[in-house]
C-alpha cells in the first residue's frame, strides 16, 4: 500500500514511524526540513515540500497513492490537501480537522463531493475515550466488538485479584469465561504463554463476553465507583468537548489558568463551573474541593504535571484519575504508577487510520493503539487459510494471540481447538508492527 502523509508534527511522525514498520510504502511531507531530519532513520521517504502545491503533490506521486493523510497543524491546509489529492487520483483521503461541526452527519456528503473520504479531530477522540473511562471506572482499557458481544480490558491487578500468583493455565482450568491476552509488565507488554503467571501491578489485557463482566470485575478485585462529579484541570479543547459530552450526566468543574480561556469556556459551557486559576496551586485545589470529587481529569499542557496532578489527586482520596499524556516516552512509566487511565491522541489517531487501512468497512475492523501493541478486529474472508485447519495447527507471526471472536452474532473465546470460519469477527492481540501481517493471513 502507497501512502502520503502531509505534515509531520507529533501525529504525522507518530503514524509515520508506526506505518514504517509495516513494510508499507510511506512518504511523509513537510515545510520544515528540522522534522523531516529526525525521520530519516525509518524505513520511509522524506519529501520537503506544501501540502497545497500541484507540483510537490505530483513529486511525491499522489496520484498513485491509495492513502493520503493530511495531518498539519491547520484544517483548512489539510482539507486543500486532500481535495487537490483526490483530483490527482488519490484513491481515500484522510484530513485532521479541529471543527466539531465538520464531523456531523449532515456534512458528510459535502466533503464527500469535496473529496475528502474521512475526518479524524484528535480531541474529540480523546475526550470520547475519557467519557468511556468515567462509564467504566475499573479499567485502563475497553475495546468492544459487535456492540458488545465480545469484549476486551486493560486491567491493572492488585494483590487482592484472585488470578494474582497463578499461571495461565491454571486460570483456564478454574474458569473459561475470559481469556488473558497480554499482559504489561515492567514498562513492557509480552504475549503470555501457558506457564507465565500473573504478578502483581501487572496491566492485563483480559477478553470475555458480556454475560461475564460482573464476574470478572470480581475476579480482578475491582469496584465500580459511582461517578457523580468530575474536577478537570486544564481547559482545552479536550475539555471543552469532555463537558460537551458529559452534560446532563455529571457535574463538571473546569479549572483554567488563562482568564480569556475562562471567560470563553464559560459562555459555551454554562452547565459547567469554570474556575480561574492554577493546577499547581495545592490550596485552590483544596479550596475547590478536590477530595469530593469522584474523577480528577489531567488536561495540562504538560505530560509531567498531568501525571504528577493526578498521584496529587490520588494523594486526596480521588478514586479516579485520567491523564493526557503525549509525550510518548512517558506512558510506560505513568501506567507503571498509580495514576489510572492514559490518554494520547497521537496513539487514538493512528488506531482510526489503522482502521481505515485494515478495512474498507469500517463497521467491521477496528484497531486500538497501545504505546507498544495494537488490538485489531478482523473478519475472516472466505477461502482464507486460517479456515483451513484449527487455530493450534495455524502458523500464526510471532507475539501474536487471538482473544476471542464473534460468530452468528454470539461472543466466545478461541482455544486451540477453536476452527475458524468465513465471516468470523476476531479480536487479534500483537505487539506493534504485526497488524497487517496478521490481515493478511485472514484474507
């Protein structure tokens, strides 16, 4: 697959150095040559040159690419780019946006005409993945697949978790109603076998289906909280589409150190409380009340304050904590700490063109980003070769499990036994850069 990348800011490079490992054909482009520099190491091409120019567009071979992704800074220059790549014979175009308004059905089919074939608004992704987090308090991670019938979380375990101590196999004896994917361990994920157990501070990534959450909240030795109030420090436009989401639902407190930031969060938020200060002041965050509230929500600019806030928050009784972490070497360590649940936008992004590149249909592949792994739903076509013989006898790429899979609309997990059918929706568990070799075998 031949795909552009117009820009290569902190999403553009992120998906660039992801695709590369792909063997993809990838060509990143950029104004600044200092950006393009720091990607020379990958196994892409750099092309210093506009998004908007016939001719740079026409150097890089648009024309012949089957994915175009504009992702610079400014909406109007990735939505250009977009449209005079499609008239260039791009076959899909992808352009970041920062307009709510733009994503609404009633507009799709102006930009449809206009040639761009999806929107992706990094924001709003994450603020969706945060109003997800506070609806299911107990986990990192939750990944459904057909509406639910089979489901995959991120769970960290503590020494009051019942499967903490065992091995693998001895949990599959005890209870088939989830299976153990991957587990996170000392900043590393690994793709557990039958004799690896469970320690500890482990994240687990655990599938089951829906009939068997209560029990595996229990398992894990975890509570659901009762989410009433949200304090969110840092008011960006994550912010501003968080308490978008959440109104009616929760009562949501914005604090925010500009003032002209405040003043205009609070005329299109006025169901919300906008506060004017700094989330480095200890005594306005206990003047406001943080112990009584149920979620803490870290949007500063900063991945280490945000991280810091929320151990604060944790410090005051706050049961749980969200924190924006994009600097992507600081997510390994924030999930080693007690903070909850991580949110990049950059990893969000590149799960939505993941996607788009697994699948045609977008109602039948989806992909989560981890910092180091990708979970993908994939169909099994007709006449493929993992149908041919049972899961155990397939000759699957490394570091690759199966959790569990979606037949005649019916979850179940996969066993070695386990033979896979035309039309199967599976959930695929891989260490980053294994995806579409795993899609391929599937087709």
């Amino acid at each position: 697959m031949k795909i552009v990348i117009a820009g290569a800011g902190e999403v553009g490079s992120h998906l660039a150095k992801m695709l590369s490992n792909e063997a993809q054909d990838i060509v990143i482009m950029d104004n600044d040559e200092r950006k393009l520099m720091s990607l020379e190491n990958y196994n892409l091409m750099t092309y210093q040159g506009n998004a908007t120019s016939f001719l740079d567009l026409k150097n890089v071979r648009v024309g012949h690419a089957d994915l175009f992704i504009a992702v610079t800074p400014y909406e109007t220059t990735n939505v250009l780019a977009c449209a005079l790549a499609k008239k260039l014979g791009t076959k899909k175009t992808v352009a970041r946006i920062d307009n709510y308004e733009f994503l609404s059905q009633d507009h799709q089919e102006y930009f449809t005409q206009m040639g761009i074939d999806d929107l992706i608004y990094p924001e709003y992704l994450a603020a969706a993945e945060m109003r997800n987090a506070l609806r299911r308090t107990w986990v990192r991670n939750w990944f459904e697949l057909m509406d639910g019938e089979l489901i995959v979380v991120g769970v960290k375990l503590r020494e009051n978790s019942q499967i903490v101590g065992k091995q693998l196999r001895e949990i599959t004896s005890v209870s088939r109603s989830f299976h153990v994917a991957a587990i996170k361990r000392n900043r590393e994920t690994i793709i557990p076998r039958g004799d690896d157990r469970i320690m500890a501070n482990d994240i687990a990534y655990i599938a089951t289906t829906h009939d068997h959450i209560d029990e595996l909240v229990e398992i894990c030795g975890k509570v659901s909280i009762n989410v009433e109030k949200v304090l969110v420090v840092g008011g960006n436009s994550i912010a501003e589409q968080l308490a978008l989401m959440l109104k009616g639902h929760y009562r949501v407190k914005i604090i925010e150190e500009d003032l002209d930031r405040c003043q205009e969060l609070a005329a299109r938020l006025p169901d919300s409380n906008v506060v004017h200060g700094s989330a480095r002041d200890i005594d306005l965050l206990e003047e406001e009340g943080i112990s009584d509230y149920d979620v803490f929500v870290a949007l500063s600019n900063s991945s280490e304050a945000n991280i810091l806030g929320c151990m604060m928050a944790k410090e005051h009784g706050v049961a749980k904590t969200i924190a924006e972490v994009e600097d992507l070497q600081f997510i390994n360590e924030a999930e080693a700490l007690n903070i909850g649940t991580i949110i990049n936008k950059k990893l969000l992004a590149s799960s939505r063109i993941f996607q788009m590149m697994l699948d045609n249909d977008k109602s039948t592949s989806k992909c989560l980003a981890l910092a180091d792994a990708e979970v993908a739903e994939l169909v099994v076509k007709e006449g493929s070769k993992v149908t041919k013989r049972p899961v155990k006898d397939v000759k699957w790429p490394a570091d690759v499990t199966l959790a569990g899979l979606v037949r005649d609309g019916e979850g179940q997990l996969v066993t070695g036994d386990t033979c896979l059918r035309a039309g199967d929706h599976v959930v695929v568990f891989c260490l980053s850069g294994a995806i579409l070799k795993i899609e391929k075998v599937f087709n």
